[in-house]
C-alpha cells in the first residue's frame, strides 16, 4: 500500500479531506468539537468529541452524503494567518483548541486556520484551493507541451490522470517519464493495439505465449502490470474476455523478457487522434 504521508498531492488531498469530514460532521452534530485531524500513512483521521452523542454505522452513509454536498458547492479554502491572541479569541468556546493554541509559540511558528464555508478550524495546512477539488480529474491524449502549460496556468489543480495510446508497439517514454516525475497516473487505452499483426505475428511473444501457456494478449496485459502504475483500460464486454484478461497473475516475466517487449517500441499509434487533438 501507497504510504500517503509520503505523498506530498496525496498528503494535500486527504488533509482537506479530513476538513471535509469535519465541517460534515459539525453540520450533523452541531455541539461536536474536534482536537486535530492528521494525514496518516492509510488516509486520514479527526479526533471528535460528540458529547453524549455516538456515531452509528448507519450514521455514516448520511456523513457521506454530506460530505458530497460539500464538495460539489465547491466553496473556496481560504487560508489566514492570525496572532496567538486572535486564535484564543476565536475558539474561546473550544477546549481543544484552547489547549493547542496555549501550547503554541507563535515566534517560532506561524499560527493560521482554514475557512471553508462555514466551517473554520485551526491548521498548519496546506490544503486544496476549494472543496469541491477534493475529487481528483483525469485529462486524455495529453502530450507534455499540454501538460506544461496546465502548469504554468492559472489552474488550481493538476490532473492525476492522464490516459494515453500506450501498448508495446508505443510506449511514449520521453511522455511517460515526464508524467512520472509530476506524479501523474498512466492510463493505458488500447493495451493490446487489437493485436494488429506487428504483434499477432512477433516470434517473440508468440515464444513468451508458448512458454507461459497464455495467449499474446495475456503476455502483453501482463507486460503492462508488472511496470507498477500503468493501469490498462479495456473495452470488451465478453465475459470470457474478461476472464482471460484477468487471469494473468499467476506467472512473472523476467527482466529480459519485459525488455524484448519494450524493444518492440516503434511510436506506432493505431489510434489517430490528429482530427480531435490537432498536433498530439
């Protein structure tokens, strides 16, 4: 598992999820008072003192729901820096912050809180820019030009995704070690490139298929799996394709064989994209 502490995106994602939870939660349970709400290595927490008041397991379907609500209003986090006696003042009603703020030096850190709504708690940050970018967006068929100018922009947040042509006969790898280094998640479409012949016919995937007793496109699928973060989409609804596509973890190529198929690269697309995306 994916140590999301270690992730600085991630790490923004989920502690303004955590504030997203909590403005949920304060919405639903108006007395609830909340003592901190860190990013974790799985995800996020917040500590919550609902009185005499307990949450139920059918309580958190209508937390959930809340919480969506939120985040499509999409209402801008807003960051301020304030003093320490400002912070006494504006959570005077709150024990929990009163016991963090009095512990607070404020020559040596800068104390702030976080507005979102209605909802204002204190935090160190960061966060995203607006709750209703807690969800993550995907873009397609980006080249790194493309994804250099999101960069520079005015955007407020980068996409995660991007899902590209991606099989052994194109592996875009000047594309996809761009996206790698900014974290962006590859998308393959057309996996198998419908096993045009310059596949179908290759003597060294018809070995490998031979060797592992799998098909081409098991061999090929399997490829994609073993680099670690290209994540393969599919099209057919056969449920024998299904099963077939599926049942590629039970053997492991080797170093030398993940190669060979990487040498197959030729920036082949059977896709042409130059009538939708001039210039990809």
């Amino acid at each position: 598992m994916k140590n999301i502490k270690e992730d600085e995106k991630l790490s923004v994602l989920n502690h303004s999820c955590a504030h997203l939870l909590a403005q949920a939660v304060k919405h639903l349970y108006n007395d609830a008072k909340f003592w901190v709400g860190p990013v974790i290595e799985e995800g996020f927490y917040y500590d919550i003192d609902l009185g005499d008041k307990v949450i139920k397991e059918e309580d958190l379907v209508l937390i959930e729901k809340e919480m969506k609500k939120i985040a499509k209003d999409g209402k801008r986090i807003i960051r301020h820096e304030i003093s320490k006696d400002e912070a006494l003042e504006m959570f005077k009603d709150d024990p929990y912050k009163i016991d963090l703020i009095t512990r607070m030096d404020e020559n040596e850190n800068v104390i702030s809180c976080y507005t979102q709504g209605d909802f204002t708690d204190l935090c160190a940050g960061p966060h995203l820019m607006k709750t209703g970018k807690v969800k993550a967006i995907g873009v397609a068929n980006y080249d790194i030009r493309h994804l250099e100018k999101l960069q520079t922009s005015d955007i407020e947040i980068i996409p995660m995704v991007n899902q590209i042509e991606y099989h052994p006969l194109r592996t875009a790898s000047e594309l996809t070690n761009y996206m790698r280094a900014q974290n962006i998640k590859i998308q393959a479409y057309a996996p198998l490139c419908r096993l045009v012949p310059l596949l179908k016919e290759n003597i060294s995937l018809n070995t490998l298929a031979q060797k592992y007793n799998k098909s081409i496109g098991q061999i090929i699928l399997r490829w994609h799996i073993q680099q670690g973060d290209i994540m393969p989409v599919f099209k057919s609804n056969n449920p024998l394709r299904f099963k077939e596509n599926i049942d590629v973890f039970d053997f492991h190529l080797t170093n030398e064989e993940m190669k060979s198929i990487f040498d197959l690269d030729q920036d082949y697309k059977y896709h042409i994209e130059s009538v939708n995306c001039p210039g990809y």
